[in-house]
C-alpha cells in the first residue's frame, strides 16, 4: 500500500507484473493509447457485458488513462506521472522510450527513486517482435513440447506469464534494495531469457552434456512412470517419482516384479516397455477405481481434467481461487499472505473510464 504504479505496456506480460503489484496494494495507472490495449479486441471469449475476458486476466486494480503520446500535452501528463511514481512498467521496442522521454535515464534525473522495468522480446540490440508463441518456437520450448511427430505451443501464453513473474521479483527487489540505498533501479528482461530459464531442468541438461532434449509428448525424461496411462476409460496421470513409489504403484495394481524396472534409471531406459506393461493392467478396469487404489497406496495420480472440472476441484478441497468484484469474475491471486493478502479493489477498467479524474487534478497514480 501507498506505492505508486504507471503502467505504460499492453498484452500480457507487462500488465500482468502491474496487475499483481496492484492485486498486493499498490495504486496502479494503466495509460492506454486512444485505441486502448490490444486484448479489449481479443474476443471471444467475452462476459456477459461483452467485454474480452483475456483483458480481464491482467487488468484489474488499475486505473485507465488515454493519453496520445504524441500530442504534447498527453505526453507531458505522462512523464508527469512516471516522475512522480515508485514503478514504471513499459515493454515498447528498444529506443521507443527515448524518443517521448519516458526511458529510465531521463525519468530518473527528476525521480531517482524510480524502478523502470522494461520488458523486450529479445533484448535491447533487437527490433524482433516478441509475441509469445514467437519466442516458444525460437526459445526451444516448442521442441520439447507435443509428441514425438509434431512440435506443438503449450496451451497458455506461459513465456509471458512467467517473464511477468520474474519481472515482478526483479521489482520487488529493487524496492527492497531501495530500502537501504534511497535509489531506483533500471530493470529489464527479455521474453527469450525468461523462456531459458524457464526451461529449468531441461536448459540444464543441455548445458550438462551438450544435446538438445527431443520430445517426449507426456512422457519425463528423467523419471518413469510419469505420464498420463490409458485406463478403460480415459487417461490417468501418474506421478511415481521414486522407486518406493513405484513399488507401491505395481502392487497396487497388481504387477508383477520385473527386473527391467528395478530401478528408475532401468525404467527411463525401458519406457516403452514400461508403459505396455503399466497399460495391460489399467486397462481392464475405469480411471476411477485406480485412482482410488493409487490414492489408497499413497501414489501420486490424477484424472486428465477440464479447465471447469479443474474449478471445481479446488472448491472441493475448499480453496478459495475465484475472485468477483463488480461484476467480473477472475482467478483469485494465488499466494494467501497472513498478514496483508492480496485483495481485488477495482475490476478491469473501461478503456479511458478515469481519465477525467486524472487529468482534472493532475492526480498521483
């Protein structure tokens, strides 16, 4: 609380790190372009107001302003307002901050506490655009995702969301440091290095032994079993990431002993081996009932679910993961703070919906 926040960027990954800064108190201005962010046109899905639901998974608890940079007088509210904020957030292409004033450099003569985060595609000496599915593709991430025959994208714009996670601790460490020292800092990060270190073991074991990883579809290439198994009636994926586990797994479905399997580095070079004997038995009977046997044996499994019977399974387990304010549902903010959790104040705003309160007082962010 009392951190000011201007959020200058659009899409997905710099308005997620002012999102979930604003979610944990700060007083965030998202500053829009007279054509306002790209993902109010993303549609469908849309709510009931019609309104598209992708804007909504990383704007709430901000303020919109629309401001046209180039005309003078917008553009002077808005490096009034970055001089006067503890966060700036942009991810325009390299140089574009420069030319309207808005870059750290300039911002930091008149505000030295600032922490200008800047997001690119692939750094500052390029210009290449950096949509997510781009850098999934270059980054080596959709070369080990998919089945063996076709490289495939994941399901979720996952190289933004975690370049926003990244980028939110590099912020909340700057603040911290700024703490001690009394000055901002300037942040930045690229979509590509996100996506590397995203990449954990597997960037790792390139850089162990020098081979690229190939893709597995659902398979690990470091554990066995676990993968999804055909049952009699849909898919069960099992977890068994230890040998103890994987003793319990055999007798809990009834396998016999096999020396091929004794241990997790035999059952990684018997895969194929291993899936048909584990599917020979889960086959006879539904996904249900060896989920209950599994769960009973203490093996790790789980039911391929929907995004929906996802929903519903966390309210089962009495987990609170959907927020409604105003009208507007969205996943709650997912780590629960004893002290000062996150809280939504503000739904996803109406494009320009505070400009007049903005501009009237010149008010702080």
């Amino acid at each position: 609380t009392g951190l000011r926040v201007v959020d200058l960027s659009r899409v997905l990954a710099g308005p997620l790190v002012a999102m979930t800064l604003g979610d944990l108190g700060a007083d965030v201005v998202k500053i829009e372009s007279p054509a306002g962010d790209d993902t109010r046109r993303w549609k469908p899905p849309a709510d009931a107001e019609g309104r598209a639901s992708y804007h909504h998974a990383a704007n709430r608890n901000k303020r919109s302003l629309v401001l046209d940079l180039k005309q003078p007088a917008d553009l002077e509210l808005a490096v009034e307002l970055c001089a006067r904020a503890d966060v700036v957030v942009a991810n325009f292409k390299p140089r574009t901050l420069e030319r309207y004033g808005l870059d750290y450099s300039t911002l930091a003569e008149r505000n030295p506490g600032v922490v200008h985060c800047e997001i690119t595609g692939f750094g500052e000496q390029s210009d290449l655009p950096g949509y997510d599915p781009i850098v999934q593709a270059v980054g080596g991430l959709m070369s080990i995702t998919g089945p063996p025959e076709s490289a495939s994208k994941t399901g979720v714009a996952i190289v933004d969301v975690v370049t926003a996670l990244y980028a939110t601790v590099a912020v909340l460490a700057a603040l911290y440091e700024r703490r001690e020292s009394g000055c901002g800092q300037r942040v930045t990060i690229d979509l590509l290095s996100a996506n590397l270190a995203m990449l954990a073991n597997q960037s790792a074991g390139y850089l162990a032994d020098g081979v690229s990883p190939l893709r597995l579809g659902n398979d690990h290439p470091s554990i066995e079993p676990f993968a999804t198994y055909a049952t009699a009636d849909g898919d069960l994926m099992i977890g068994a990431g230890n040998d103890e586990q994987f003793a319990r797994l055999r007798e809990a479905i009834g396998l016999g002993p096999d020396e091929r399997f004794a241990t997790n580095e035999l059952r990684v070079t018997n895969r194929a081996a291993v899936r048909e004997a584990l599917e020979q038995r889960l086959r006879t009977a539904p996904r249900a009932q060896w989920l209950e046997s599994l769960r009973a044996a203490n093996v790790p499994a789980g039911p391929v679910q929907t995004i929906g019977e996802a929903f519903s399974f966390a309210e089962s387990l009495g987990l609170d993961v959907v927020d409604e304010t105003d009208g507007v549902r969205s996943v709650a903010f997912p780590a629960r703070l004893s002290r000062t959790p996150a809280r939504v104040r503000r739904r996803p705003p109406e494009l320009g919906e505070h400009s007049d309160e903005l501009r009237r007082g010149r008010a702080s962010p």
